[in-house]
C-alpha cells in the first residue's frame, strides 16, 4: 500500500484472534521526478495453516491521498505463497472514474508487466469500482491493474 501522509485504515475481516497480522511502514524510494510516497506492507503469519489447507483471509485497506499519478494509478500484489485465487476490488471517487483499464503480471524485481489476457473482472455502472481476480497465481510474481483517470 502506498499513500501521501496519513497511515492507512487496515483491517482483517475473517481473520481469527490468535493469527498474527502486522501492517508494517517499509523504506521507500520514489522514481525520479514522483512525488515521496509512504510504503506499507502486510505480513500474515501462516505457519499455524496446515499444508495444503485453503484458508482465505479478507483485508479492507481504506487509504486517504494515495494517488501517485494525475492520469492513472495501479493497484497490485507480490504472491508470496501458493494460493489458489487473488482478489481485489478498488473503488475511487466519482472524480477519479476508471477508464482504460490494463492488467498485468511481472516476475519479482522486473520493470514491466507482461499482459494478461482474458482477465476476470467487472466494473461497476458508474464505473469507480472494479472487482478483479487471478486463478492459480505464480509464486514470486507480482499481479496488477493499471488504469487511466
């Protein structure tokens, strides 16, 4: 999660009382010419989950000022653990209506994103929030959407 100033709202919704979740500020250096972002991460602790048991675990992450872009953005995540289905949904405001919308994979520490084609998604009628999702992601690789405003 990246965002200009206030600490993220981050929240676990089905996670249980004794499972460990930390929402980490992390070091964080810009692209030349961008504006100086706050960096967070969320670990989740799964040493407790059995080997090949499907868990699910749902976070709300409500940000504030965390557009990094006049013309677009990009939402995504690094999978670090076999999982089955990623998803995500986004909603921005009425101002900020997503058009142009480009999904894309990249390996760990590449600098472009590869297509992904026939993506799984729907966006809403007033088009400020997108539901998308990834079956069977890699491991090490990270999966995103890109938008224009």
């Amino acid at each position: 999660v990246y965002t200009s100033g206030l600490k993220p709202d981050v929240t676990c919704l089905d996670c249980l009382p004794n499972e460990k979740v930390v929402f980490r500020q992390e070091q964080y250096t810009p692209d030349p010419g961008r504006e100086n972002m706050n960096k967070y991460n969320i670990y989740y602790d799964i040493s407790n989950v059995p080997i090949r048991h499907v868990t699910q675990r749902t976070f709300r992450i409500i940000t504030w000022n965390s557009f990094r872009n006049p013309e677009g953005d990009w939402a995504g995540t690094l999978v670090t653990y076999p999982t089955d289905n990623l998803n995500f949904q986004i909603t921005v405001p009425l101002t900020k209506k997503f058009k142009d919308l480009r999904f894309g994979t990249r390996p760990r520490g590449a600098n472009s994103d590869a297509p992904i084609s026939n993506p799984l998604f729907s966006i809403n009628q007033d088009s400020t929030m997108v539901d998308f999702s990834f079956k069977n992601p890699e491991i090490k690789k990270s999966y995103r959407i890109k938008w224009h405003w």
